[in-house]
C-alpha cells in the first residue's frame, strides 16, 4: 500500500470525542518508549507526525491520524496500572480500557515490545485482557536494529514461545520492525492493508 497522505486530526482523552467517521483504525500500545510513535511516522513517512520523546510521556490522550482519507491510525500514550485504592487492586488505565471496549471502528491492536526484553508482566496481561475481550491484537517487536541480525529471530522465536507456554494456544500474527532502519514497513502495511479491503467489502 502506498501511503497518498497523513493527517493529525484530534487529540483526546474521550473515547465519545473520537472521530466518528465509520472508517478502519488501528491502534498503537505498550509501555512508555516502546517505539510507538516513532513507527507511525515510519510506516507513513512522516517525521514528527507522532510525537517522539526520548523520554517516558507525560500526556495521556488518544492521538488520531488520518491516512488516505480512508482509515485511521491510532497513537496512545504508554500503558500501566492505575491502582484502584480500595482494594488495592491493579487495572489498566481508564482511558485505554475505555477505547479498546467502546471503540467500534477499531480492527486491530498493535501491542509493541522490544525486542531485546523477555515477556515483561504488565505487557502479558494486557494481551490477556485483549484476549479476554475478544480484542484482534497482532504484536510488533521493535528496535530490532539493537540486536544482530543472526539474534533477532531467535529472541522473537523466545518470546513467543513463552507465550505459548503460558496462556496461549496460539501465537498472535507478529511483526519484527525496525523504526530506524525501516524494517518491516512493507509487512506491516500489506497486513493492514488486507484487513481495510476486508472491513470495505463487507
Ligand atoms: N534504535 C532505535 N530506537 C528507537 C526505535 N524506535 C524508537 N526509538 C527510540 O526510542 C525512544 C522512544 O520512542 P517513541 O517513539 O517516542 O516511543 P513511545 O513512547 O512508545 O511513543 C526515542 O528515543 C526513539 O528515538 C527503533 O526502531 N530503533
Ligand atoms: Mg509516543
């Protein structure tokens, strides 16, 4: 797919105020610094759309981009608990449970990791709470530029083994990308760009 056009249409913090054109969205999720912002300018060739931060974000609002007038990507700000004082329990932030349930346009997740890291627990159970809520995700390893080429297949391989030893029966489709050489960029686009022709045809 070749990408025609970019826009930032809104930031926000209510997942009502989204834009409500009833067009394919994907969204961006992980921990602070993951590399989330970083591959929306990648994949639409557009520095500085998203905004990168060397530094964890302090913003939490949903980010909506247009791209070729015709679906939408989604940059949110990094997830982790927010402690529910009563009981002292741990849940997702608000906001972000809010978008994943409520947001009907939404056709896919992508939950990023790096690469370099094992399965961390905050990033397990929010794939679970995906899966628990019949959320499609896909996950998109990042940074793949810090490994050397012959480890970069063998730390995915790991990591989704590790999932498969755990609660899953299957492993989610995944990506191995690379903001600051491209990698995947192709990959990532046909994959989106299979799942818009199925959302338009049917
Ligand atoms: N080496 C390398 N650094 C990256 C890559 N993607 C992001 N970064 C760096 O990681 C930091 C956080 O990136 P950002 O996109 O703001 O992460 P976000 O918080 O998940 O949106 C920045 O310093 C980026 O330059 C990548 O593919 N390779
Ligand atoms: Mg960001």
């Amino acid at each position: 797919m070749k990408i025609t056009s970019a826009e930032f249409v809104m930031s926000n913090s209510n997942v009502a105020k989204c834009p409500n054109e009833p067009l394919p969205e994907y969204a961006f999720i992980g921990r602070s610094n993951v590399g989330k912002s970083s591959l929306i300018n990648m994949l639409v060739d557009r520095k500085g759309l998203a905004k990168t931060s060397g530094r964890p974000g302090k913003t939490q609002l949903i980010n909506h981009f247009k791209i070729n007038n015709n679906w939408f990507l989604v940059d949110l700000p990094g997830y982790g608990y927010a402690r529910v004082s009563k009981k002292d329990k741990k849940v997702f932030q608000k906001y972000i449970t809010e978008y994943f349930q409520k947001r009907k346009q939404l056709v896919c997740g992508f939950v990023l990791v790096d690469i370099r890291h094992d399965p961390q627990p905050v990033d397990l159970e929010f794939m679970e709470w995906l899966g628990t809520h019949q959320i499609p995700f896909a996950i998109i390893f990042t940074k793949a530029d810090k490994l050397k080429p012959a480890i970069i297949e063998k730390q995915a391989g790991a990591y989704l083994q590790k999932l498969l030893d755990g609660a899953w029966e299957e492993v989610p489709p995944h990506f191995i990308t690379s903001s600051a050489n491209r990698t995947g960029k192709d990959e990532l686009l046909n994959y989106i760009d299979g799942i818009n022709k199925e959302f338009f045809s049917s």
